[in-house]
C-alpha cells in the first residue's frame, strides 16, 4: 500500500530534516512512523520477545537524545521513538542507502520495480538496540540493520550502493563504522554490531564462550514480497563473507544464496 502511494518506491531509513544525524528525532521520520497510516499501530514494532517495554523505548531514547524535553513529548517525538527502537530492522543499505551530502544526513529509495526476486529479498528482520556489558539485548529494537555484504567478487560495490559510493558514485554513502561483527573490545565489551544489530530472539542456545551473552538461534524475516519466515541466524550470512569485515566490506560469494541485495 505505501509503495503504491509512493511511486512505487519503499520506505525512506531516514527522512532527513535533523542536520545532527540519523536517529535524532524531528523533522526526521523513520519507517515505523512512515508506515503507520496504514497499520495505525506502533505496538507491532515491539517484538513479544524484548523485554524492553514501549514506556522504557521512550524515555530511553527522550534522555539520550539532544534536545529532546521529556517532559514535553510531542506525538510525533512519541512516534519517532517507538519507530527509531522498532525490533523491525529494515535492510536500509539496499533499500534505503544512508548519504551524508554536504555534510547533511539523508537517505535515497529504490523502487519496488528495482528488486529482482522480492521472494528472495530480505526488507526486515528482528533487531535490537544495543548490547548491555553482559551481552543481553538493552534499549529495545534498532530501526536499521546492517547488510553482511557490500560488494561482489571483483570488490564492486553492489547495486544500488555504487550510485552513492565513494569511487564508483558521488561519494555520499555512509554507514554505521563497525560493519557486521566489530571485535567484542568495543562498547563496554559488547557491540549491538554482532550479526550486524539483528539478534536471534527465538530458540536461542548459547554462545558465552565465544563472547559473553552471545547466543545463536533464529530471527524472524520479512521478504519485499510480504511474506514473513522464521530462520537461523546464520542464513542471513549466506552466500558472502561476513564476520570481521568491517565497514561497507564483505563479498558476495553466491548470489543464489544472498538475501539482502536487489539482484
């Protein structure tokens, strides 16, 4: 229904309007607000799985954001907080690439008539906010998930990344630093980075031995095609090489296999 209202394009990771970054709050809006006309629901942002309730999403985000009077919320500061901590990740690289033009953050859309399998295509996937120094997931959701996999075998970056990448486009592409998997020294011992700020909410089994609360386990998926389908964790790594790559690296190994990219 929003493409259609759209010209056919999807969700924009981040409107714009905020000059201080993505994830400040108003003017800027971020897909759980943009699709709420048609859900008029922000609970479904909520995986039942995350502890971290809507009340704590908000007054997280209003004490931790500049500018932001807790005492006063508007309902659009409301919105934006639920919709900037929503366990709905969406896969913004591919869809919605980041772009710091002039020293201003935004974002680009790509049409629906852009990607080429939806079926095969991942839009969203359960996410979190940030990792607490015993590794349990803190803050609620992250409303952007990062791609394993930026370029293919010749190191190309992939469509529609090249359009904005430093290079190949005009150089506005940008990126959270960490990449997928950033060494487990960064924030307090634990980095909300690890499987790119996706999380295995689901059947999870544990992995403290390779870094305190690590889990493995399976993520709730949701294809350009609607559809929504519970999977390991390690399928979102398929077809690419991933862990330790760090930022807007990793190579497409089997394109079959790879669900984030348009092709």
């Amino acid at each position: 229904m929003y493409t259609t209202d759209f010209d056919d394009r999807y969700f924009l990771s981040n409107s714009g309007g905020n000059p201080i970054g993505w994830g400040f709050g108003p003017p800027d809006t971020v897909p759980g607000q943009q699709m709420f006309p048609y859900i008029k629901n922000m609970q479904i942002h909520v995986c039942p799985k995350d502890t971290f309730g809507e009340k704590e999403r908000i007054q997280d985000q209003c004490s931790t954001t500049p500018g932001w009077n807790c005492n006063a919320l508007t309902d659009a500061h409301i919105k934006y907080a639920l919709g900037v901590r929503s366990n709905i990740g969406y896969n913004y690289a591919f869809f919605s690439p980041w772009r710091l033009v002039s020293g201003n953050p935004t974002s680009a859309s790509v049409s629906a008539s852009e990607v080429g399998n939806p079926s095969a295509t991942l839009l969203f996937v359960n996410s979190i906010w940030y990792l607490d120094a015993g590794g349990n997931p803190t803050g609620g959701g992250n409303w952007v998930v990062e791609t394993p996999c930026w370029k293919d075998q010749a190191n190309n970056y992939l469509r529609p990344l090249r359009t904005y990448a430093s290079g190949s486009g005009d150089g506005t592409l940008w990126s959270y630093p960490g990449g997928w998997f950033p060494p487990s020294t960064t924030l307090n011992g634990n980095s909300w980075l690890v499987y790119g700020g996706t999380w295995p909410f689901w059947n999870q089994t544990s992995l403290a031995r390779l870094q305190p609360g690590l889990v493995d386990g399976q993520v709730i998926t949701a294809m350009a095609d609607t559809s929504v389908k519970a999977r390991p964790i390690k399928r979102l790594t398929e077809g690419c090489t991933a862990f330790g790559t760090g930022q807007q690296k990793g190579q497409v190994t089997d394109t079959d296999k790879f669900i984030w990219d348009l092709d």
